[in-house]
C-alpha cells in the first residue's frame, strides 16, 4: 500500500496539505510563519487497520521546476522576476523508498507565459518518465495532477455559496486582477490534454499513469471562505484583499473529501487495468 502523501505545489496546495493533516488529527507544530521553512513531514498513525502507518509531507515548489538553487524564506529562486519559491522536489520523489501518492499543482504562477507553462508541464511529465525509469518503485506510485482554481472578485461580500455556474460566470474577470484570473482554465484544459495522452502511451512510457483531481467545479461556486471574507474572522482582514486563498476550516477541505474518492476510483480502474480519462 501507500507509504507516503506528497504534496508539491505553492501556497494553495500546501493549504490542502494543512488542511488533510488537520482533518486527521496531525496539524500541530506546521508552522505558516513566513520566516519558516514551510516544507513538512507528519507520520500518520492507523490504529486498528493493517496500514500501520503512513508520511503525509509537503514541499514548496510555485512552478514546478527547480532552477539549481535552493530558497530560503525572504529569499526566492525562481519565476521571471525571481519572486517565486521552488524548493527541489524530484530527488526527494524519486529515492523515496516505498510506494506513494504525488499531487502536484502548477499554473498559477504563469501568469500570462503560455509557451513557459506548457515547456514546464512536458519537463514536468520527464521528470515523472525518468524517476520510474531509474527507480521501478516508481511505476507503482499513483499520481495525481491537481487542477488550478480561481479566485473571487469581491470576496469580502460573499457569506455563501454560489447557488449555480450560471451566477458565477458573469463575475469572471480576465486580466484585470491576478486574483480572479478567468485564464486559468486554458491552463488546465491542456494539463487535462497532456494527461490523457501520457495514460494512453502504455508501451512507451516508464511512468505510471497521471489522475485528474479537479476541485474546480466545486470551488468555482465557493467566494466565501477567502481569507478576507466575511467568514473568515477579524485576525484575517488583509491588505490588499486576498481573494484567491482560502482560511482553514473552509472549502479547501472538501478537496480532500475529493482526494478520498479519487483514490477509491483510482483502484477500481488500475483493477481493471483502464486508464483514467480526464473530462471536463
């Protein structure tokens, strides 16, 4: 079975990450200090179930690429304006000793840099190929590839839930605010491409195969639960807004709600030997 959960993504997935840990009763001594480190490791004891016990780690890492250099809180390595985060993941994935679940995310810290994004997610799809190919172990692992969310334009005014896509559409705004980014969905639209292609190549390709987990829709119709929304509490009144991440307890954990079934499904098609398609 699984031996570790690895996140690897920017502040958004470590919010998953946090909020997994969180809801299995390990959230203590994860620091979201700024000047720390936020890369961490928590063992996940199962008592009564023949698992044992399991890692749930996460390592920052805003692109998804690793330029050569490591950074340090106050000190970023990466992005066009060297203002991004991308601690070094890959070697820590690939010499990991026993099976594992890999979710990534990346898209958000784009921008506007299409040709950037898709080099980065066909370097990121090598680097899966080569791990297996140096390591069998890795053919086994499952992994997972997050789909990016937007942000909400206003978030400050929302207590509820969309009742419909139909409310949200007219408030998507492309371009004019990085927050609520209406771009996003070209993004994932060829990660989704990208992943259908790599699951059909079973004779050519190392790699195990790459799931879909796709909170957009869920999360598309939540503007409340920001960090500067209504819901949030005092201690989280920000400026400028922050309209594109979310406080704890809130949406995000309903994505792990998501994760749990994705893995359920995930054992009825590798049974099966049926490769997932991503639909959207």
């Amino acid at each position: 079975g699984l031996t570790r959960m690895l996140f690897v993504g920017d502040h958004t997935t470590m919010t998953q990450a946090v909020s997994l840990a969180s809801i299995l009763g390990q959230n203590s001594d994860i620091s979201l200090d700024t000047s720390v480190v936020p890369n961490f490791t928590k063992t996940i004891t199962c008592a009564g179930t023949t698992i044992g016990s399991f890692e749930l780690s996460y390592i920052r890492n805003d692109r998804l690429e690793e330029p050569g250099t490591t950074p340090s809180p106050g000190f970023p390595n990466c992005g066009p304006t060297n203002e991004q985060f991308c601690y070094p993941w890959s070697t820590d994935y690939s010499s990991f000793a026993g099976k594992q679940l890999l979710i990534v995310n990346t898209g958000y810290h784009w921008a506007d840099d299409w040709q950037g994004y898709i080099t980065n997610f066909q370097n990121f799809v090598g680097v899966i190929d080569d791990a297996a190919g140096a390591n069998a172990m890795r053919k086994n692992d499952v992994l997972m590839f997050r789909t990016s969310v937007p942000g909400h334009k206003e978030c400050d005014l929302h207590n509820g839930v969309y009742a419909h896509y139909g409310e949200y559409c007219p408030r998507i705004v492309n371009g004019a605010f990085w927050h609520w980014w209406g771009e996003l969905p070209p993004y994932n639209d060829y990660a989704i491409r990208i992943i259908n292609e790599w699951n059909l190549l079973n004779t050519v390709k190392n790699g195990p195969n790459i799931e879909l987990l796709d909170p957009w829709l869920m999360s598309v119709l939540r503007p409340d639960g920001h960090l500067s929304g209504s819901d949030a509490g005092p201690s989280c009144t920000l400026d400028p807004k922050e309209c594109m991440l979310y406080s704890l307890p809130g949406p995000v954990d309903w994505w792990n709600h998501l994760l749990v079934q994705q893995l359920a499904d995930v054992g009825t098609h590798l049974e099966n030997s049926n490769p997932m398609q991503a639909w959207r």
